[in-house]
C-alpha cells in the first residue's frame, strides 16, 4: 500500500512514533525515525531496514526552525522528497496549573504546536507540487485541512 513512499515519524524514538514508524515499513514506506535523542532512533531505523526498508535516524528539535528544514532537506538528498509526514512528537505537562513554570509550558508550545506548524510548512512545501502531479501524498496532524490547503 505504501511501497516506496518515504515517510517522516517525529516522536519516533518510542512509543507510539515507534510504532508508527515500524508500521510504516512493514507497509512498504521508507522511514525517517526524527526526535531529539540519536540513540533510540538509530534503533528503530536499524529495525526499519531489518524489515528491507531504507531508513535515516535524524536528531532533531521540532521547535528549532532550522532543525526541521535540516530534516526534510536530509530525507530529500538520501531517500527523495517526502510522501507523508506523521507529525507525534509531544510534550505532556507535569505539574498543577497554578504550580506550572513558565518553562515548561514553553516548552509544551514549541513542541505541540510549533512543532507540529514548522514540519508541515516546510514539508508541504515539497509535498504540494508533489500532491499536485500525483495526489499521492499527505499530513497526520491535528491540523485543518483548510490550513494545508490556503498553502
């Protein structure tokens, strides 16, 4: 269904990015495992090409604009443009409203809303044409379509 599609997991190095991305291979896609910890995604992309899959493991802050441009602009020169993109990196808060540092709902922000808007802008801006000549591509994330679509 997915054969030779390449995907891009954020949150990929656990959990539900892990399985997704693993998911993703065993329906033909080739993965980019991207999160902020190289360790844990250098072995989910091991397992990925385990499963005959080309795979990159790529460290990556989703918050940090130049992080994500560094991540699709990879994914293009190593596997080609991408195909779908799985936005799941998130950041859970940990402490009572009235007790939350600043810090950390920041860092809540950056990473579940930030995040989620920079990996699609700059993706879509390789996936658009792309969906255009082929209506082959698409974006998981608690985004509009009307956004995706104004682009």
């Amino acid at each position: 269904m997915l054969a030779d599609r390449i995907a891009i997991v954020t949150g990929a190095g656990q959990g539900i990015g892990r399985a997704i991305a693993i998911e993703l291979a065993r329906a033909g896609a080739d993965v980019v495992a991207c999160g902020r910890r190289l360790e844990p995604l250098e072995a989910v992309a091991k397992e990925v090409r385990g499963l005959g899959r080309r795979a990159l493991a790529l460290s990556c802050d989703v918050q940090d604009a130049a992080q994500v441009d560094r991540v699709v602009a990879e994914t293009g020169r190593a596997l080609g443009p991408v195909d779908l993109l799985v936005n799941n990196a998130g950041y859970r808060i940990r402490a009572p409203l009235d007790q939350l540092p600043h810090r950390e709902w920041n860092a809540m922000v950056g990473t579940n809303l930030t995040g989620v808007f920079l990996f699609c802008q700059v993706a879509a801006r390789v996936m658009i044409p792309c969906m255009i000549a082929t209506s082959g591509v698409g974006i998981i994330s608690p985004v509009p379509r009307k956004v995706l679509r104004s682009a």
